[in-house]
C-alpha cells in the first residue's frame, strides 16, 4: 500500500500544477542529471532506457524547465544572482561508445546540451576501465569460486549463476575501491590469473570507448566535454604525484583534441572521501573553474556562497529509469522534502 500511495504522488509530480506550484523551491539552485552507461544491444550493454531518456527531455520541455548547459549552470551559480529556476543540466562520466551512438541522437532530438567527462587513456585506447575487466573476469571465467587478497583482506566469492556472478563481480569491485591505486590494479591482475582468464588488452565492444573522432563529431551536434582524469584512479588513494598528473594531463588531451573543451572536473567515484582539499588545489592551478561530484543533492548557490570550495564540490542527482522520479528532482519536490525535514 505504502509502494502505491508513493507511485501516485510521484506520478503527480509530472502535471503543470505541481510544477508550477513546487517552482519556489528550485530557486537559485539546479538539478544536474550524471548518467552512465546506455542501452545499446548490438554491443551487449545494459544501462539506461533511451526512452526514458526521450520521454524526460519532451516533458521538461513541455514543462519550460530550463536545459542549460553544465557552464551556464557554473556561470549562474557563482553570480550574485544567479537567476536559477527551473534549470535544469545533463552530465554523463567515462566516454563510452554508447554515449556517442546512442546519447548524441536522443539529446540532439531535443535540442538538449550535455557535458560528457572523459577518461582521456581510455580514448587514447591505451587502457580499458578497470571495473569492466573485473566483470569480464568473472563472467569469462569457468570456475564457480575465488579467492583474491584485495590489500590485506581476502576476497572470497561464489556463484552458481548469472545473477549470482554479477554480484559477486559488483562486491569485488566495492573492495577495490577501498585499496590504494597500485594494490587495486594488483588485485585486479590476481583475479583474471585465479579466474583463468586471460584479459585482452583492448576492451571487447561492449567495454569500448568512443574516438577521439566520435568526440569531434559530438560536439558539432549538442555535446561537449570535460576532463575526467587520465585511468579513472579514486584520486583520495593515489599519491601527490599520480594526483596532480591524472588531473593535469587530463586536461591537457582534452584541450589538445576538443576544440571546446569544457574546463569543469568530475572526480572518478565523486563521494566525499574520494577527494580532499589536495585535489580542490590541482583543479585551481589549472584554472578549473569548478567539479561535480557524485553525491547525491542539487546544486546550490547557497552553498557555493557559504563555501570557499564550493564550486569544486558541486552535487548531482543519479538519472533514475522512470519519468516521475526524474520530475521529483528536476521539479524541486526534494528541496521541499528536505525543508520539511528541517534542512537547508
């Protein structure tokens, strides 16, 4: 009963009564969408609906919500007066194939801008991520257990299927990102030998990145690009000098091969113990002018007033598989739940 009365109200949140009557609260703040992987079945990838994509960008049109690109919304928000209601921005992390075949067409039938953050090795074709190796491992593998040390613990899984296999692929990857950067890559190594696997070393299509060609080609339609590290590292387990060279160099390929590149960062992972102050600084010696993050939240003027760092810590909301969830966040009904909780 109580999964139905929510499905109702959440489903009400799409009419123009609701969105003109929770208005008031998206004021001076944005709703930034990160999105990851999309559907794309000759390549074998599961991930969001392209439907559900459409069918979001048609209503937010209808409902005059504002798309903007993620620099409008970094320009308002460190204005006095931001001017923010309504507003709306897209973001999508990694640069796969999927975000140039089947993102580019959806947003460009909308008109819609959006901001991809790019790991620039892995355009390079000089590296496949390092968490799809890992699901490759496991479901190449003919074995049913394992076990790996992940730093000073030991990993140990079973499975006796699809699903269970997944799993246990998703809970080792949880422990990797737990470890520093060099025993993570270690791990990984260890898993494919005690899998039996041998990883190829260019990621099979399902894993494969788009070209610096298809980068090219996305901008000229409503696309546009920021850095996004050089090999995806949690920057809060990697040492200063690999720190400052996957935030640099980064930006350093993607200013060489975009002819607009968009000088905001995403930090791999993006919850708050992924990254500190050490890497706030790299991004402001580079003349960055701000991040996201993947923590959960609007972003908001406020916080950026009361935050010296603010504009490096900029939150955003998972794009979700339905439409009247994306409308709680777009419209402003979370601020309104989060008011009423007592919060700013």
């Amino acid at each position: 009963m109580g999964i139905n009365l929510k499905s109702i109200v959440l489903r009400q949140l799409t009419g123009s009564l609701a969105v003109n009557a929770l208005t008031p609260f998206t004021r001076d703040r944005a709703c930034i969408f990160m999105l990851h992987r999309f559907n794309h079945p000759e390549r074998g990838i599961r991930g969001h609906d392209p439907q559900v994509l459409r069918e979001t960008l048609g209503w937010l049109r209808r409902e005059r919500f504002e798309l903007l690109s993620l620099v409008e919304v970094f320009n308002r928000l460190q204005q006095p007066a931001p001017g923010l209601r309504r507003a709306v921005a897209f973001t999508i992390d990694d640069g796969y194939a999927d975000h140039f075949e089947v993102a580019v067409p959806a947003f460009a039938e909308f008109d819609c801008p959006v901001t991809t953050f790019v790991v620039s090795g892995f355009l390079d074709q000089a590296l496949w991520m390092w968490w799809d190796r890992i699901v490759y491992a496991f479901a190449q593998s003919p074995r049913s257990s394992v076990e790996v040390m992940v730093g000073d613990t030991p990993a140990r899984h079973t499975w006796d299927g699809p699903a269970t296999r997944r799993a246990a692929a998703l809970d080792f990857t949880q422990r990797c990102k737990g470890v520093r950067e060099g025993e993570k890559l270690a791990a990984v190594e260890r898993l494919a030998k005690a899998l039996e696997v041998e990883l190829p070393v260019t990621p099979p299509p399902q894993f494969a990145p788009m070209t610096w060609n298809d980068l090219r080609a996305a901008e000229r339609s409503v696309m546009r690009f920021g850095p996004h590290t050089v090999t995806h590292p949690i920057l809060e387990r990697a040492d200063d000098v690999q720190a400052q060279f996957e935030v640099a160099e980064s930006w350093r390929r993607l200013r060489q091969e975009a002819s607009a590149p968009v000088p905001i960062f995403c930090y791999p992972n993006g919850e708050w113990a992924d990254f500190g102050e050490r890497e706030i600084n790299n991004l402001r010696a580079l003349d960055l002018k701000g991040a996201v993050t993947g923590v959960h939240g609007y972003a908001s003027a406020a916080e950026i007033r009361h935050d010296a760092g603010g504009s490096y810590r900029v939150r955003r909301f998972p794009f979700p598989d339905e439409l009247p969830t994306a409308a709680q966040y777009a419209g402003g009904f979370e601020q309104l739940k989060s008011v009423i909780r007592g919060r700013r």
